[in-house]
C-alpha cells in the first residue's frame, strides 16, 4: 500500500506542466520545475517503501525538502526579506541562494542524523501554511478562498495521519488498519499540488503586470474537486506604475 499509495505523483505533474505551459511562458518556468521535483519525490517515496532501505528513506526526504526549499525560493512574499533585500534590485535571486545554501548543507546534514530529517520536513510545513493563510486573508475571489482552505484542512489531516502511523503505529496494525502511510502519501500530494497552483496564482496576482490570473478547474470549471490549475484571463486591463498608466502587457514587476 504505502508503494502504491505514491501514483498520484505521476499522474497529475504532466498534466498540470501541460495545463501551465502558458503560465511557464510569462511568468517563468519555477513552476515546471516544481511538477517536475514531485515526480521526483514519487519516485524516490517508491522505491524507499520498496526497498526500506536507509538510501531510499535519505532520496525520499531529500527530495521533499527540495520541493519545499524550491517553492520558498520562488514564492516566498518579498515583504517578508531583511529590509536591505526588499529594496534591492536583486533581493529574490539573494535569497534564492541563501534557500539554495540551506538546503545543500540541510542535504548534507540529512545524511549525518537521518532520524531527524522527517521532523525537520514537518517542521517546515508550518510556515509554508502561514504563508498560505497569510495570502488567503488578503484575497476574495471565493474559489481561491475555497482551495485554499481545503489545502490547510487536507494537509492538518495529512499531519495527524503521519503523527498517528509514526507514533502509535503498531496499535493500527494490531486493530488490521496498517493503512495511515498510505493515506498521509496521498494527502499530503493533494495539499502539495493545491499549494503549488495557489502560490503560482498568487505570484501572478502579485508581480504581473497584464492579463489578471484566474483559477479554473480540468476537466471542466463546473466541476471545484477537479485538477485546479492557473490560466491567465485574456481580458487585459490597466495597473497603475508609479502614478503612471501604463498598457497591458505581460510584465514582471520587481520581485
């Protein structure tokens, strides 16, 4: 079960890379690379729960904290830089390479004391959802609202799937439901690609000057428990630059 439990990491990520190339084309290819490294978590979650050997457990939370370290790196709200970054010029790409930094010596670490790497992951978790909340406070489009709140509810679930397997693991067992991992694979991609999309939408919301980010729904909009991903509305309209009007055109703003 918890081998199989990892397909949803293969099925969705080509078609959301699919969904999002027009996305990718304006706002930057962060996001494949997002699709692409949940592949990657599938792949190596597999073969660890195939092998349970210490090397698949290390790919397997390497490969989490890449995507988290990934999506900070992209996504975090430059309000929240030290003050000197959130003026400069190039205050994302310095604190890409502090997120890049981190991450390769968290890598390393990884690889001294493994049995703290999953109470790191989870650890990390919890800012990742405060940013969430953060961006939700500030919006009102209600299907974003919507998602959004059924992101936090699928990952709090997720949490106490695996607080509940790691902890009291063999009372599941022993009562025949061995099934909590399993469920925490599955919860917690659907929180994880949920989170990607939204923070994808905000960051389009937030930094792009030209045609507004809309939240749409495969296979068809009706349908809010589809594959939510992020379409840029035809519709072009006016923001304001420096006091100054300035024509629609697909511009980042200074991130």
């Amino acid at each position: 079960v918890n081998t199989f439990s990892n397909i949803l990491f293969f099925i969705p990520p080509p078609l959301l890379i699919h969904l999002h190339k027009p996305y990718a084309r304006h706002c930057g290819q962060g996001i494949h690379i997002m699709w692409v490294l949940l592949i990657v978590v599938g792949v190596c979650s597999a073969y660890f729960h195939a092998t349970l050997s210490l090397l698949g457990q290390l790919l397997d939370e390497i490969a989490i904290l890449w995507v988290i370290m990934a999506g900070f790196a992209m996504w975090f709200p430059k309000q929240f830089f030290p003050l000197g970054w959130q003026r400069s010029t190039d205050g994302r790409r310095k604190f890409s390479c502090l997120c890049f930094a981190f991450t390769v010596i968290a890598t390393l670490m990884g690889f001294l004391q493994p049995i703290v790497n999953a109470f790191i992951l989870m650890a990390l978790g919890v800012p990742t959802m405060l940013l969430l909340m953060h961006e939700l406070k500030m919006e009102k489009n209600n299907q974003v609202l919507s998602l959004g709140q059924r992101t936090i509810f699928l990952w709090v679930l997720a949490v106490i799937c695996w607080v509940n397997d790691r902890v009291f693991c063999s009372w599941w067992a022993s009562i025949g439901f061995p099934y909590l991992h399993g469920a925490w694979h599955v919860l917690v991609f659907l929180a994880s690609y949920a989170a990607v999309v939204l923070f994808a939408y905000f960051q389009a919301k937030n930094n792009i000057y030209g045609p507004a980010p809309v939240l749409r729904f495969y296979p068809s909009n009706s349908f809010q428990l589809g594959i939510p991903f992020v379409e840029l509305d035809n519709i072009c309209k006016e923001k304001e630059v420096n006091g100054n009007d300035v024509s629609c055109k697909f511009r980042l703003k200074e991130m």
